[in-house]
C-alpha cells in the first residue's frame, strides 16, 4: 500500500481527493489549518490528520520521509488576493513550497505539485488582436511549448502565476540536478461542491471565486457582476474529473513522472458572460422558478471589484493530448452537467442571511 503525503487535505480540491484515496485504499498524512469540509473522514483508519500550518510543523520532512508520494495543494489562490497581499501570496505559493521541494529531493519522494493554469499568462492571440482571437494555434495552451506572458509588476494580479511559474523551475531544477522525480499538475478552473465559501451567506473573508459570487448573488437577489463585460474564456473541469486523473497517475507512475499536466476540459470553454447566462438556466431548473432566467447582470470594472493592480488572462484552453495519451484520462462531465450538481447542492441546503 502506497503512503500519501496530502498537504492542504481540507481544501476544495483536496477535500475531494482525500475521500477518493481513503476509498482506494490509500495510508494517508493529511495537513491543512482548516478541517470543516473533512469532518467526515476524521478518525478514520488509514488517515493521519496534523491541523495547522504544515511549514510550522518541527517534524515535518521525518514524518514525509515515511511517505512514498507527496500531493501538494496547499497555497493562496484567490484571485481576490493576488493584488492586495503580494507578499503572502508569493510566500506562500513559492517561499515556503520551496522548502518542500528540497525536502522531496533530498528524501527521494515522488513529488505531485499542483500548479495553475494561470501561469500561462495571456495567450498570443491576445497580443495580436482580433484577427488572431480564432486561430488555434495562437490560443491553445501546450505543457512543453506555450510560451509565458504575464503582465508588467505594476499589475500585482500576477503575483500568483509568477510565483507558481517559478515553483515550477524550481521544481525541474531539482529534478536535473538532483534527481527529484516529479509531476505537475495545471488545474484549468476546476468547480464542484465545497468550492468556495458564499459570500454574504456563509463566514469567509474577502472575494471568491467567480462561481461562488454568481451562486451567491442569485440566492441573495443582487446583480450577476461581469467583470469587464464577462469577456474572459475559460475552460471549467469538474473537481471529479481532476481526481480520477490524479487517481491515473497514481496507477501509471511511468507515465505520470517527470511530466507537467493540463487538467481541464476544451469542450466546456465558455465566457464568463456565458457561464452567468447557463447558471441562470440550471439554477431556475433546480429552483422550479422561472424568474432566475432572467436574474439581472452588471458589467463592473476589473478595478471595481477587485482593486487597483488587477489584470485578468483573456482565455484558458488546454490541450490535453498528453494527459490522454499517458494516462488514458479524457474529461467526460459537460459544463451543464457539473453546475446541475453544484445547484442541487445549494438549492438542497438553503442559506439564510445572518
């Protein structure tokens, strides 16, 4: 039996994998600060639960050195964040990360980072205009050869991605030079119960991301917010998808080391502005009121509604060719699909203002 190091297990998507390993049958150590979403699988045999702040743990590396693999998703990824608490997102996205880079290394584990999509930056197309914005090629986002293009550091937004792209060098350094056997896994947008706190609805600080505002603002009757217009394309994966593609590479260790991957799914790219449009429609479903259909939108600035320094990336389409050729894994669950179970979630637990 193989024994994981889930580092940020009581988060949205590792809350997710951890019962999927427990299911597995999986010998699981699990850190987080937070345990709410895993309540259900405290005390239970084959998972070992340490609370708080992992990199504050004295015995962190003798307890990871007993492990075979090391899942790392513990970081700051709130897009709210990035422009207004640069420096604990950087740390904690690569300062402290570092560490355990170094630690793998060293202990000769298998390190499975989770990276982010974002670190793309923004595509080619964006920076030869419109003629550009359906050309495949110009737009499609490759492991090995899309290049990087973030923002100037004016635009603190890209704190986020520059830190992970960084982790990420730092990561392939440590495999040429000493040896450490890696995989990194790109999320591209994954959503599904657990994802984000309410706001207005439920305790949580500062603003979620864009499925949990929209969900939020239909319970509470307030305006759909499109940031600039609702223009940005994004391609949403179902967290599900996500686990079994981790699952895969679990079973394919061959195929799976020293790779980077895209998780995402190309047939769900959709605009922002689109996602609000279909949510309205699942969500009059799910409610049995037609009234959502036509739930008002507002088109806000990115500087309104998430502060100075703020730039968004134009598209997110993966490709996924690697994925599917080296682990057989083919995303399946359609964006309408995954907000009908997302929906039913909600509409079945009411929330009620304080």
């Amino acid at each position: 039996m193989k024994r994981i190091a889930l580092l940020g297990c009581g988060g949205f998507i590792g809350s997710h994998l951890l019962e999927a390993l427990l299911r597995a049958d999986y010998d699981v150590l699990g850190w987080d600060a937070e345990s709410h979403r895993i309540t259900s699988q405290l005390g239970r045999e084959g998972f070992s639960f340490y609370p708080g702040d992992l990199y504050q743990d004295p015995q962190l590396e003798e307890k990871l050195s007993g492990c075979d693999v090391v899942i790392s998703l513990a970081a700051i990824c709130w897009p709210s964040r990035y422009s207004s608490e640069g420096l604990e997102v950087i740390r904690s996205n690569f300062s402290e990360p570092a560490r355990l880079v170094e630690i793998a290394a060293r202990r000769k584990l298998w390190l499975i980072h989770f990276s982010t999509s974002e670190v793309y930056g923004k595509t080619l197309a964006s920076q030869l205009g419109p003629q550009a914005e359906n050309t495949m090629d110009l737009n499609l986002l490759s492991e090995d050869l899309s290049p990087m293009l973030l923002g100037p550091v004016r635009n603190s937004r890209w704190s986020y991605a520059c830190a992970k792209q960084l982790l990420e060098r730092w990561i392939f350094a440590h495999h040429l030079e000493k040896g450490l056997r890696f995989t990194v896994v790109r999320p591209f947008n994954f959503i599904g119960s657990g994802m984000d706190f309410l706001p207005g609805l439920e305790n949580g600080e500062g603003i979620p991301r864009v499925l949990a505002c929209f969900l939020s603002a239909l319970l509470k009757g307030e305006p759909l917010k499109l940031v600039d217009g609702g223009k940005a394309r994004r391609a949403f994966l179902h967290v599900d998808e996500a686990v079994d593609a981790v699952l895969r590479m679990l079973a394919k260790p061959e195929g799976a080391a020293n790779q980077i991957f895209n998780l995402g799914h190309p047939g769900n790219e959709i605009t922002i502005r689109g996602l609000a449009e279909m949510l309205r429609e699942v969500f009059a479903e799910a409610a049995g009121e037609a009234s959502y259909r036509n739930h008002p939108m507002e088109e806000v600035t990115a500087r309104e509604f998430y502060g100075e320094g703020y730039e968004d990336s134009d598209r997110r389409l993966p490709d996924i060719r690697k994925a599917s050729e080296r682990l057989g894994w083919e995303p399946r669950i359609s964006l309408r699909e995954a907000l009908k179970r997302i929906v039913g979630v909600v509409v079945a637990s009411p929330r009620v203002l304080p």
